[in-house]
C-alpha cells in the first residue's frame, strides 16, 4: 500500500510539472516576427484549419467567420484544408437520428465559405468523423462533395491514402490516421472498397509517393500529429486537472499518460506506432512538412529536422507547453504556409 501511495504521489507531482501548459502565446525566439518574401515568388499558399466542427445551430463559430475575411482575395494557387474532426462529437449520424440537423449544420458552416474560395478546398478526416462509423465517415464524404465538387472529401471511401500534384514543384499526401489507429474488429468492413487492405501496405504505398515527391516540398496532411507539446502527448493545463471534477481529472490524466489507453493520445500503442514508422520513412525525403489538427491549439515545432504544423484550433482550445516548440498558443485561429519559388530548385533528377 505504501509502494503504491508512493507511486501515485509521484505521478501526481509529475502532472503537475506538466501542468504548465498555458493558453498564452509561447516564443522560442524573442523576435516573433518575420519579414515575408516578395508576393510574386509565391509557389503556393496553403491555409490550415482543424478541429472546426463546433458551430452551435443557427451561427457559425467566430473562428471561421475570420477565416472567412482572410481569404477572400486568396489566389487561386491555393489550397484550404481542412484537417479533420470537422464534426463534433461523433462525425454524421443517419437522416432520422436528433443529432443530424446539428451535425449537418457543422459542416455546413465551413462548406459554405470554402465555396467562396478562389483555390482548391479539401477536408480530411479526423478521429471525431469516425465515431458514426464507416457509413457515417461516407455521409460527411457526399455532404462535402455534394457542397463543392467530387474529390473535396479525401482520401475517398473511408481509404487510408491520397496524393495529388499541386503543381510540378509541390506533392500533398494525404492521410486518414485513424484509419491506422482504430480497432479494426469494431469496423469488420473498413476496407471492402479500398484498394489497400493492410496496414503494411498502407506503409508502402507512403513510401511509394515519398520516393515520387523526392525533390519535391511535400506536405503531408495527416490529423494526429508526429509531434506536438498539448494533452494528446500528456502535456496537462491546470483546466486539465480539475476537469471534469479537481483530483479525478489529475487521476483520468494519470490513466492516460500510464496506460495509452484512449487512441486518440500518442501513450497509445497504434498511435505511437504509427507515428514511428510514418517518421522513419519521412526522414528520406529532406522536403516534408507535416500539417495536422487534433489538438485544439496552433504550434509550430521541428523535431529530427521535420516541421510540424498543429492547426487545430478551429473551435476549440486547449493549454500548450513550449517546450521544443519555437511557437505555441491554446487560442482558436489557423496557420498559413507559404511556398515559396526561391526555395524550388530548377531541376529533378
């Protein structure tokens, strides 16, 4: 009984280091602001929004509504995603479910400004578009498709994978990651109308395309972040600790941290095998950029010389911890990345 007061007391004291994640704008570097480039070198713009699924019925949520301002005048060699849990909690439930208006006026909300956007937009899905199932992930699939055009909804068919050729300079991979995490006993029809059946396949073909995008700047769109410094990777806010009740939300943080047990955290034994095998390949190709949402902040953080970009703070906000980041902040918003042609070299081999 001892050993365990023991340990628990550690472990309690250990969240508590790690309760120092804040919701305030964190800098590595005192200078927090860079000159931009010339706007003529511009390659391609991307703009990035996650986790935008929460608007109440009847408004759409302050975050979108500036976005909506932001890119107006976008040119049209951009491109907007949309990287995942686009509506929450539980994704499109069928027609005659209570819930279906509500859920289908979340992804109305941004359906409707990603039609007044002058690129390309896309949306990807995340862990929350899963919860109604593989019928549910293909109900938000035809909504969006149905707003803006086929293939605006990728990778298509609850499938894990998706490449497109932004231009002869720029290769996007997109990935459903929670097709990976899952449990696939729960869903025994997840792959019946996708090509690839495994998740070794699945591994292969991401080095496939990483091989096609050599030379190239890659991003890779993918919902659960390789890295990130919020409550997903067990970096607490004191807000996390007296969620939902003081003591039981440090207790349900202890579990989380100790046993991986929710899929949605990199303690998670797919979660964290994933992310592993996803960086190994990557680290072959000198040009990638992961872009994610999931945690419900913005960060930016570069981690065995691979950027990360967490934009997940569409409609919700959580606390972050700087720590490796050269940026944080647990506010709502969207990040925007800039390609541009002073970075592309002038030939492939």
């Amino acid at each position: 009984m001892k050993i365990l007061k023991k340990s628990l007391t550690f472990l309690f004291l250990v969240l508590l280091i790690n309760a120092c994640a804040t919701f305030k704008a964190q800098y590595a570097n005192e200078k927090k602001t860079l000159s931009l480039k010339n706007d003529a070198n511009i390659e391609h713009t991307f703009y990035l929004i996650g986790d935008a699924g929460n608007s109440a019925l009847g408004s759409v949520h302050p975050t979108l509504k500036y976005l909506e301002q932001e890119i107006k005048d976008a040119p049209k060699n951009s491109t907007l995603l949309f990287l995942g849990d686009n509506i929450y909690e539980s994704g499109v439930p069928e027609e005659a479910d209570k819930n279906y208006a509500l859920a289908k006026h979340k992804i109305d909300a941004q359906t409707a400004i990603a039609k007044k956007f002058n690129g390309r937009p896309i949306f990807i899905p995340g862990n929350h578009d899963w919860y109604n199932g593989i019928e549910g992930l293909r109900r938000q699939e035809k909504l969006v498709d149905e707003a803006l055009g086929k293939n605006s909804f990728l990778p298509e068919r609850g499938c894990p994978i998706k490449r497109i050729e932004i231009s002869d300079y720029i290769s996007l991979i997109i990935i459903d990651s929670h097709w990976y995490i899952t449990n696939w006993d729960n869903i025994p029809t997840i792959n019946d109308n996708c090509e690839i059946k495994t998740r070794d396949k699945f591994l292969e073909k991401y080095e496939s395309y990483l091989k096609k995008s050599q030379g190239k700047t890659t991003i890779v769109a993918i919902h659960h972040p390789m890295f990130t410094n919020g409550p997903h990777a067990g970096y607490y806010s004191t807000k996390n600790h007296l969620t939902p009740l003081p003591i039981l939300g440090t207790m349900i943080n202890i579990l989380r941290i100790t046993t991986g047990i929710s899929n949605a955290d990199q303690q998670n034994k797919k979660y964290n095998e994933l992310k592993n095998r996803i960086l190994t390949l990557s680290q072959n190709n000198e040009k990638v950029i992961f872009v994610s949402g999931h945690e419900h902040s913005l960060q930016y953080l570069k981690e065995f010389g691979i950027p990360q970009i967490v934009s997940g703070a569409g409609s919700k906000t959580t606390g972050t911890k700087l720590k490796t980041a050269d940026f944080s902040y647990g506010d709502n918003g969207f990040a925007k990345l800039t390609v541009y042609k002073l970075a592309i070299p002038r030939k492939f081999v």
